[in-house]
C-alpha cells in the first residue's frame, strides 16, 4: 500500500455501516492513499502519518451512495403549476423541454447536480440519462466529464426511449425516440471508452431504457444481451404508478414486475427504481432473483405515486439504496435531506396501520440506522460493489466529516444515527473525501470556484427557457 497518510484523529463517533453496524467512540481512522488502512482507537501513538485532521466534534461515516437520479432535471425544476397537473402530463412537460438540450447544458446540470450531491455527504452517485435530442452521440461524455471535473465516483447508465406517441406512448414526443441500433453502438462506445469493473472504479456505465413497460421488445431483449455480454447492470423504473401498472396489464397481460421477469431483466446485479406498485407475487420474484430497489422518497411523494414498502424490502434481504431521482420532481439533489424523507415517510405509513388506514405496512418498522445503512452500504451493494459503502481496512477512502458541535445541533448530541438522519441536514457537511481526495471542506467544493459554477449554470438555464420561449 502506497500514497499519503491521513490520520483522521478523535473523531467523536465512526459509523462503519459495516454489516455489523459498528460504531467507534472517541477513534481514529487512517487513510493510505485512496484506502482505508486502519481504523480503532489510539491509531495516533501506532501509526505514522503526513497530515492529521482534528475530528473533535465530528461524526464519520461512510460517503452515500445516490443510486437513481436525472441529472438534466436540475436545470427544469421549480417551474409554477408543474406539480399539480398528475405524473404523465408534468412528464410530457419535462420531455419538452429535455428535448431542447445539447451537451453544454447537460454538461452544466450534471455540474450542478453531482456538486450539490457531494455538498450533501453523497460521494458515489448513479445518473439515468435516457434523452438524446437529434440522436446526439456524446450526452453521456458531458456527464462523465462534469463528474470527473467534480471528481465524484460516477456510474453513467445509459437510457433511452424505443417508443413514443406513435406507439402509444403518448407521453414521449417522437423527436427523442431512437432506433434500436443507435442506442446499442452508442452504448458499446461507451463502455470501451470508459467502463471499468476494477475495484476502486471511479467511472462505469450501465444499461437503462427508461421505463420498461414502455420500451419495445426488440430494445429490452438487445440491451439485456449487451449487459450480459459485457458484464455490466441494467437500471431502469420499475411499477411506480397505477397507470404504469394499468399500462402493463392491458399491453403485456401481467404486471411490470412480470413482464420485467418474463424479458430476462429480474437477475442478480439489475436494480430497479421505485418499486411501489408490486403485487406479493412481484414481491417475492424480486426478493427471490436477487434484485436491486432505488427507493426515491422526495420524488415519489411529489409526483404523488405513492410510499415504496421499504421495510418489506428489508425484511425480505432486498439490496435496497436511497436515489434522490431528478431535480424537476424532488427539486433538490440533496442526499443528506432524502435519508430523513425515507425515514419519516416510513414512519407515516406506521401510523397507517396502527389507525387503519387503507395503506397496510407488513413487518417491523424501520429504524434511523436502517435508513442510513440503506443510504450507505444499500446502495453500493444494490450497484454491486464491495469497495464502497461502510469503513473498514481495505475500502475506498470515501467519507464524511459530519460536524455536530455546531449552535444548531446544540441538546441533540444523544445518539449520532439519530443525529444524521433525524437532525441533519447540509449544513452538518463539514468535508467530504472521495478516493482519499478532499473534495469538499467547511462545506464548501473545492474543485470548482461555486460562484462561477452557479452563474454558468444560471446561465445555461436561462438559454434553454429562451428556446422554449418560456422568458
């Protein structure tokens, strides 16, 4: 093991998130390199070291991993009256407008929305990008390379939309429609230029046509042969609305999750996001293939879908991670704030079945850690990764400084779970590392000067309105 010692020194609580769920008081943690080397008390007497960090007053944990997300959304959000005309309306309104995008704005979302990920504790994040106005070839390498510039472990799965209205699709202009055979040589493309299975990958690509349901057969059966062939996941919404769930049944004859199943998708290593209009029966195909779930709380409560049954999911050993989804329906790429959503949503759907509500929860309730382990540790194994996701000796150095000793945390320092998930909020970042590069300090991104970055971005927003005409 090579490379520069960082002692992170004193630190009042590490959450390893490990499958254990170890938690150290008053302990050190060393960093080699871009690996975790030691990890215990008194490391500071043992061990040598180029730089010490005085974690006096601070919560480690593991970075969070973002397993669903839109990135392009950050640049379409908070538009008036957006939220309130149902789910296929406000998302013939957002293909609209995802249909006037070229690579700079993409570019300038993704910057956005990564650094907004990373100021919130979040240092590995999924982006399910399926637009490609004009069959536009190099979307996906803007993304990678704002991701590189932010310098956060970045999976890119590549989307795309098989069929629009004149399919029967009526939410899908046909401008965004690509042929089969496009998607597949981009997404060879873009698997040989970047895709790495190596432990400690910074970048790597998988497979996302965007809704299943939706896409044509010929696309699902190519994209699943391309996963197989290359070793690489396939991603995509799965039963997340009752029309979704109506669609299926009148144009496949069964659920999503069994048309999913039938198409060869419910396989170990695949994930899904969403997941809430499941019958016992998808339940347990899912639970019963080893497949992956994104849960979205923000996103699911805004476009009023309905509340996943996260408990279930855990109760069934169902790899689950937390996805912010995109900004234009959660309106925020904010990590640190879905973890409490996850978890106070949950928390409703209790009180549902202690008063009889028509929404009836199975199982034990959740607790705070289950919610950060699933934000953590969930995540990197919903993604298949053994290196990221909990502290230990031979991980990736990919943490969080979480500053608890500030005025605003002040009588709440009883349990540091509940002071993360229930208490914190981005104001608790204090530094976050990724790859054992410190990437955020005092809360502020250190690999772009964010005032410039922010006045781009603005600006590349304003140049999309103006061509929809909308300012």
């Amino acid at each position: 093991m090579a490379g520069r010692k960082i002692l992170i020194h004193n630190a009042d609580w590490i959450l390893t998130m490990n499958q254990k769920r170890q938690k150290y008081r008053r302990a050190d943690m060393l960093v080699q390199g871009n690996i975790i080397a030691a990890l215990g008390s008194g490391l500071m007497e043992t061990q040598t070291y180029d730089e010490m960090i005085d974690a006096r007053g601070k919560i480690v944990i593991p970075g969070m991993v973002n397993i669903h997300h839109h990135c392009a959304h950050t640049l379409v959000r908070n538009i008036p009256n957006l939220y309130e005309i149902g789910l296929y309306s406000w998302l013939a309104e957002i293909y609209r407008l995802l249909a006037c995008f070229d690579e700079e704005l993409l570019y300038a979302a993704t910057l956005g929305a990564l650094g907004d990920l990373l100021k919130t504790g979040c240092t590995t994040s999924v982006e399910h990008h399926y637009t490609f106005p004009a069959g536009n070839p190099h979307m996906i390498d803007a993304q990678i390379k704002a991701a590189k510039r932010l310098r956060i472990r970045f999976h890119a799965m590549r989307g795309s939309l098989s069929a629009g209205s004149a399919a029967g699709v009526a939410h899908v202009p046909e401008a965004l429609v690509e042929p089969v055979s496009q998607v597949a040589e981009d997404c060879e493309r873009l698997i040989r230029a970047y895709h790495s299975p190596e432990r400690g990958a910074m970048v790597r690509i998988g497979l996302a046509p965007c809704w299943l349901v939706y896409e044509t057969r010929e696309m699902l059966t190519e994209m699943r042969d391309l996963a197989e062939r290359h070793g690489v996941c396939i991603h995509s919404h799965l039963a997340d609305s009752r029309e979704e769930f109506a669609f299926s049944t009148e144009r496949h004859g069964c659920s999503p999750a069994e048309f999913a199943d039938e198409m060869g998708l419910l396989r170990e290593g695949n994930y899904f996001a969403h997941c809430i209009q499941l019958t016992k029966g998808d339940m347990a195909r899912i639970a019963r293939n080893k497949v992956g779930i994104a849960h979205c709380p923000n996103s699911d409560m805004v476009l009023q879908v309905g509340l996943a049954r996260l408990p279930e999911f855990l109760r069934r050993q169902i790899p689950v991670g937390i996805g912010v989804d995109g900004a234009a329906s959660n309106n925020l790429s904010n990590m640190i704030a879905e973890v409490k959503s996850a978890y106070v949503l949950q928390k409703s759907r209790e009180v549902q079945r202690r008063t009889g509500g028509s929404e009836q929860a199975e199982g034990p309730g959740l607790s705070a850690e289950d919610v950060l382990y699933a934000a953590t540790a969930g995540g990197a194994r919903g993604l298949g990764r053994s290196d990221i996701g909990s502290l230990a000796p031979g991980m990736m150095a990919d943490f969080v400084l979480l500053d608890w000793s500030r005025f605003q945390y002040a009588g709440g320092r009883n349990d540091p779970v509940a002071a993360v998930v229930l208490s914190g909020d981005a104001r608790m970042v204090d530094q976050v590392y990724v790859n054992g590069v410190r990437v955020v300090d005092k809360g502020i991104l250190q690999t772009v000067d964010e005032e410039k970055a922010a006045r781009y971005i603005n600006r590349c927003a304003r140049t999309l309105f103006q061509r929809q005409k909308l300012l």
